[in-house]
C-alpha cells in the first residue's frame, strides 16, 4: 500500500494532533540548549550572540513544520472536490505575493548556505553568523504572517498554496539545522559558544618546521616538499640515517661498516671518472700567487675598503688560514685559496703602485684568477660549493668583476647569488634553527645582508626588478667585533650598543636604508606607480639618511689635526676603520637612488614648471657626486686616494662621477639653462648683467664636466679602451660652447667628434706601446715568450665612420 507523501493532507487523513506551545526562545532551541524563557535569557547573554532573544507568538500551528490541519480545508486530488466552509475564502492576491517573495528568498538563501557548509563553487566568501541569524529570523517572521492569516477561520486556502507553504516549511527547518551546524562549527566562532558532536571545529593541519642540514663544508634548506619529512614517519629509516646505521644490527656491525665504507670509495671513483676533464684556467694556482710581503699589502687594501661595506670574512679565521697557507704551502685547490686570490683581485685595484710594481700586478693574472674562481663555483667542483664559503667567494667574485676589464655578468649575477643563498636558507631567521652555533648564525645573517646589497645594487644598474623571497624573515647581524666571534663558541655574544663603533657598524648603518631603497627601486622600474608626491617623499627620506651618513662619519672619523695616538686609541678593540672612502662610497649610494627617482620628472621640467623641484634635487645630488672625482688628478698619481682609485678601475655603478649616467645628467641642466637664457647679441663695448650671471652659475657646471671629460681621458690612456664616455662628453662640451657663442651646433658637434677619436686612438697607441715593452722587459728577465697586448684587436681609425651615427643621436636626445 502506497502511503501518502510526508507533509501531504487529504480528505480520508485524520487530523495530527497539535504540539505544545514551544515556551523556549527561537536561539535556544536552535542551539539545542534549556532556556530560562527570561527576556533575554540567560543561555543568550552567556553566549554574547549578536541575535537577539526572540519567542514565537502563540500561534495555533507553532511549529513551522505542523500547519494546524483544523485550520486548512482538506481538499481532493484531481477532479474530485470537498465543500468549503461559507466563511471560508481564497487567500487575497497580497498574500500570495508575500509567499512568492519568501519563494525567492529561500532559494537565494540556500545557496549561500549550501557554501557556508560545503564550500563555495566560486572565490566568494561564505557569509557571517550575523547574517545567518538576520536571514533566519526574517524567513520566521514571514512564515509567520502566512500561518496566522492561514490559521484565521475568516479566511480560506487553497490547495497549491497549501502544499506550497507545506513544503517551504520543510526546506526552512532543514535549513536552519544545516546552518546550526555551520555556524558552530566555524572555526572563528565567538569563545563560550556550547559545541555538540556534529558542530566540533575540525582540526588544522600542524605546520612542520623547515630543516637546515649545516655543516661546514655544506649547507642546505630542506624546503617542505623535500621526500625527508616524508621519511621520517619510517621509524626504521630514521635510524638508519644517524650517525652510526648498524647499531640496530650489532651482530654485522664490522661488516655493516665495511659496506658502507667500500660503497663510498667506489662511488667516488665511478663520479671522478664520468666528469668532465677540462683545462684549468690556472693550471698552478698556487704558484701564480706573489710573495708574502706583496700579498700583505693587498689584503690590507681591501680590508680597508669594501670589506666593512661589504662583510664577507670573519678576521680572526681568514688570518688563522692566511698565516697557515704560508707556513704549509699546498698546491690544492682549497676555498681558501679562491678566497684569497679574489681578495689579492680586488687589493689590486687599490694598491698605489699598481701597473709599477711588476707581475704580481698584471691585469691577465687578475682575470685568470677570476676564471679560476668561477670554474671552482661551477665547474667540477660546484657541489662542494654549497656552503658559507661558497658564498663568500661568490661575494668576492662578484666585486672583483666590477674592479677591472671583465665587468658585471648575466651569468654570475647577484640574482644567482640571491638563489643560491635562498637555496641555503640564508633568508630565514637563525633563530628557527636552534642547533646552529651562534658563529654560523652570525655568519648567516652578515651573508645574507651583503646578498641583499649586491642584488639591489644590480637591480638599479640593470633595470632588473628587485625580487627578494617573501619568506625571508632574516634579522640584521649583530653589532659585534670580530674578535666577539669564534667558531668554537658555545654561547651567543650580546651584541655592543649601536652607539659603539664595531667592525659592523658602516654595514649596519647602510643597511638601515635597504627598506627605502627598495621601495624606491621597485618604483624607478615600474613608472606606472611612481607619483610625483611619491617620488618626492622617498627623496626627502633618503636626503635625511644622508644627513645621518654625514654625522655619523663626522663623530666618527678623525680629523687630520687628530694626534696619532688618540687616533689609535679610538680603534683597539677593531681591525675595520672608517675612512673618507665609506664616507663617499655611501654617499654616493644614496644619493644615486635620489637622482633616479626625480630623473623621469627632471626631464620634463623643461615644459612643466612643477617639476621644478626635482630638477634642483637632481641638480644639488649630481654636483655632490661629481665633486668626488677633485681628488682625481691623472695623470700624477702620488696623491690619489682609495676612492679616485676606485673610480678608474670601477665599472658600472663604481664609476661615480665618472659615468655616463651622472654627467648627462649635468649636461642637461646647463643646455637647458641655455636654451631658457639664451645669450643676447653682443654690443660694442657693453656687456649684459644678465648674461654675465648666467654664465657665473653656469660656470661651475661647466667646469665640473672639463675636469670629468679630462680624466675619462686619462683612463683611457692607463690603458682602459672604454671610448664612448670620452666621445660623447667631449660633443656635449663642444654643444654647449657653441650655444653660448652662437654658433651652429650642428658642425660644433661633428668636429669634436673627429678630434675625440683621433685622441682616443693615439691614447690607446700609447697605452699598448707601453705594455708591450713592458711584456718584453718582463720576458727578457724571465725567458719567457711575448704574449700580444689584451684589448686592441680590431681597434683603428676607421671607428671614425661611427661620427654620422652618433651625430644623430645626439641631437635626438638634446
């Protein structure tokens, strides 16, 4: 016998019986829970719910799912009818609105709760228990009207409408116990809620702490998708990975250990066999290292300038290995030893005698030494090189190829050098792994900051967005000595106030403005997000760091009337001393960042007087850097100092006032001041005031670009074939006279750059002719055969044809 559908009524149906009036309020009875029927009632108060406490009315049906069936005419199926009561009529057309509206309402509503408990289809996120409670209590209210005006004997129903209402009220309950569920089950639910069975919050997934394998010779983040966190679930394999793998079989211990030992040998001997045998690029390294008292001069030129910038060594360890290297010669090739040819590289280009003091000072042997070096990253030998010492000299190397012919790489870029660092875990903080000797944590963290410092510097030469790992959560070193650190120490050192001068603090201090300076980097690369007021902002910010450079430099440095043993006194406890070379060398930095963020607006202020700020900002930075290179006077080179040496042998960035970058930047502003002032025409015997106060403030700019011009030439004839600096600042000068005595340009121009290559090519004549004597000299005195001069092959005069080309971009961009 079929029985009749859940909910339905027909004619035979005898009536249900009728619920008690539920007394408790509507809350408590979803939650489940006895109520003190108090208004609000207790359990509601505890709870801290945003619903309010609300009771149904007395209603003759109060529960939403029993329509009281004496209230509603029972009715037929088909054709077959029942008689209605006189006095009842069909619902009016108001009311069926009302239920259509409720209709709508529930079907959007289930969705929504369909995603609250299952998890949405779309990014959209499942609404609050707020809102659930808001939208449950309208639908009672609505239900309830329909259930009074049903229930009132002056009115009727009809059937549909009937079974209509009958089924909403179904889905309705369904509903509000699926949301009940949700809501108490969601995990950021109000503290006090009563959790049931069903509604528990279900557990998070724990998070596994990252694992650093460091070792001396190696060192590797484990990153979470590594295999070992699966393997440590198998207890056995575990075991088998310590330190001794048959302790669980004591019984085969000796032949366990023999295994394992043979297995090792033969491994090693099949991977010797199957690399690569290729030519060292030193076939004798260590023979190609100058005698000791030379080499103590160079490690001391470097020390005394781009390690406290740049810290890359620990002293106490370096010396330890340096003074063994001397008295225990051996012809491997050691990390060490990469170490110290980059650091002789590097001592080069700041010794006072170099290119005069025989080969300990050839250019070649630099450049060998630096393919040696990166042959030992990565050739053979790369596997070995995952570790701090593999980090350092890739540190080391990445500087000595700014100081000399080979320049910057694509390939062995500091965005290698990010990676490769990443891949160690250099980026973490030390303190996620507390098994690390406090040495090495240090170590990490001055690593990692002289990373960051390299890449970001490559960043703002190659226009190579900054990219730095989300995760990287490193903290700063410490402000410490050397001599604070040992590698055998078992216990942290606290770190010396920032006030106290230590080995760090010229790091510190530069790294204090890494935030800003990447701010301002991620914006020169993308213009799109660069706002005047932004870049303005920035600028004023980095103008203020350099005021604090300036005053710690000045609390800091000693003045030449400083007496030698207070001098002294000052620095017992440090191996680094700051010199006017820090001073300028981070100066410079600095401001290099400010005259790139104004340069877009810069050049627009020609047409748009509000940019006129930024025109005197790149204006005031640019005549500070260039007024670095006064201590620069070639071709006499017994007065130069650490940072004029710098600024022959740099390249990119190391040139300072010497780069194209900076000294257009002046060239611009004294052509563009000559096209707003343009002179007036010369009268017999007068002269015009203001034509002479243009010429006063224009002079000092003028000035600065000869000297620039004079020296870039000078480079060129120490033997550096870097040409087009020296062409196009010498057409820039003759562009400028020929504005100022009115004469045609274009002609200017041309015939300036004829007189600049034929200069260029005599200089680069002289150069060679020196060095070959000098080779010959050398190979008289050694045997040795002649080797042709580096760096002039296909040099000559027909680079004149090059003037047309270059012609017309000049004038393009002027």
């Amino acid at each position: 016998m079929n029985r009749p559908a859940p909910g339905a009524i027909t004619a035979e149906s005898e009536p249900r019986k009728r619920r008690r009036p539920a007394k408790s309020c509507e809350q408590c009875r979803q939650r489940k829970v006895r109520c003190d029927r108090n208004v609000p009632c207790g359990p509601c108060r505890r709870s801290r719910s945003s619903v309010d406490c609300s009771y149904r009315q007395a209603l003759r049906s109060p529960c939403p799912i029993a329509v009281d069936p004496t209230a509603l005419p029972a009715t037929q199926q088909g054709t077959s009818t029942t008689n209605l009561d006189p006095a009842d009529h069909i619902i009016p057309e108001v009311h069926r609105q009302d239920l259509t509206e409720i209709v709508a309402t529930s079907s959007t509503y289930r969705s929504e709760a369909r995603n609250a408990v299952h998890g949405p289809a779309s990014t959209r996120e499942p609404p609050s228990p707020s809102q659930h409670g808001s939208s449950v209590r309208h639908l009672q209210e609505r239900l309830q009207r329909l259930e009074e005006q049903l229930a009132d004997p002056a009115a009727g129903a009809d059937q549909s409408l009937e079974r209509t209402l009958r089924d909403l009220c179904g889905k309705v309950s369904r509903l509000e116990e699926r949301l009940s569920q949700s809501v108490h089950s969601t995990p950021g639910r109000e503290p006090g809620r009563e959790e049931h069975g069903r509604g528990a919050q279900e557990p998070d997934l724990p998070s596994t702490p990252l694992r650093l394998h460091a070792k001396v010779r190696k060192m590797k983040l484990f990153g979470p998708t590594h295999h070992v966190y699966t393997l440590d679930k198998l207890q056995m394999l575990g075991s088998l990975t310590g330190k001794e793998p048959q302790s669980l079989y004591p019984e085969r211990k000796v032949e366990l250990a023999n295994l394992i030992k043979e297995c090792r040998n033969l491994r090693k001997s099949v991977k010797k066999e199957q690399s690569l045998k290729t030519n060292d690029p030193v076939s004798d390294l260590r023979n190609s290292i100058p005698a000791r008292d030379v080499c103590d001069e160079l490690v001391r030129c470097y020390m005394d300038t781009f390690e406290p910038v740049y810290r890359v060594l620990h002293l106490p360890t370096f010396g330890k290995e340096y003074q063994r290297f001397w008295e225990e010669p051996s012809a491997k090739v050691t990390p060490f030893l990469i170490k110290l040819t980059l650091v002789l590289a590097i001592g080069i280009t700041f010794h006072p005698r170099r290119g005069r003091a025989g080969a300990e000072h050839d250019t070649q042997l630099v450049q060998s030494w630096i393919y040696a070096a990166q042959w030992w990253l990565v050739g053979p030998t790369e596997r070995l090189t995952s570790s701090l010492e593999g980090i350092q000299a890739f540190c080391l190397l990445l500087l000595a190829r700014q100081m000399g012919a080979l320049g910057p790489s694509n390939w062995l870029s500091p965005g290698s050098l990010l990676q490769a660092a990443t891949a160690m875990g250099l980026h973490l903080d030390s303190a996620s792994f507390p098994t690390l000797p406090p040495y090495m944590a240090e170590m990490r963290a001055r690593l990692w900051t002289t990373v960051l410092e390299l890449t970001i510097q490559c960043s703002l030469d190659t226009a190579v967005p900054l990219i730095i790992p989300s995760s990287s959560d490193s903290k700063p070193p410490g402000n410490l000595y050397d001599k604070d650190l040992d590698p055998d120490m078992k216990q942290a050192t606290t770190a010396r106030p920032m006030s106290e001068l230590t080995d760090s603090s010229i790091q510190l201090l530069l790294h204090e403005s890494f935030p800003l300076r990447a701010e301002a980097v991620n914006l020169i690369h993308d213009r799109s997000k660069l706002t005047y007021a932004k870049a303005i902002e920035l600028g004023n910010t980095l103008r203020d760091t350099c005021q604090t450079v300036a005053a710690f430099f000045a609390s800091h440095t000693p003045s030449p009337t400083t007496p030698q043993h207070q001098h002294q006194h000052q620095y017992t406890n440090g191996d680094l001393r700051p010199t006017s070379f820090h001073r300028k060398f981070l100066d410079m930095i600095l401001r290099r960042y400010i005259l790139l963020l104004h340069l877009p607006f810069m050049r627009q202020a020609a047409t748009n007087p509000q940019y006129h700020f930024s025109r005197k900002v790149c204006l005031e930075s640019a005549m500070i850097i260039a007024s670095y290179a006064n201590t620069l006077t070639l071709p006499a080179t017994a007065d130069l100092d650490d940072f004029a040496r710098l600024l022959i042998a740099g390249r990119g960035s190391f040139r300072g006032p010497l780069s194209l970058e900076l000294f257009s930047i002046l060239g611009l502003e004294v052509i563009t001041q000559l096209e707003e002032s343009p002179p007036s025409p010369f009268s017999s015997g007068t002269t015009n005031p203001l034509d002479e106060l243009a010429r006063a403030t224009r002079a000092p700019l003028i000035k600065s670009l000869e000297h620039i011009r004079d020296q870039i030439f000078q480079v060129i004839r120490l033997g550096t074939p870097s040409l087009k600096r020296c062409i196009i600042l010498s057409a820039m000068l003759a562009q400028i006279r020929a504005m100022e005595m009115g004469e045609p340009v274009q002609e200017a121009v041309g015939e300036s750059l004829v007189l600049s290559l034929r200069d260029c090519y005599a200089a680069l004549q002289d150069s060679a002719a020196k060095s070959q004597c000098e080779v010959e000299v050398a190979a008289m005195a050694t045997g040795s055969s002649l080797e042709s001069p580096t760096g002039l092959t296909g040099v000559g005069f027909g680079a004149v044809s090059l003037c047309p080309s270059l012609l017309k971009g000049l004038l393009a961009i002027n």
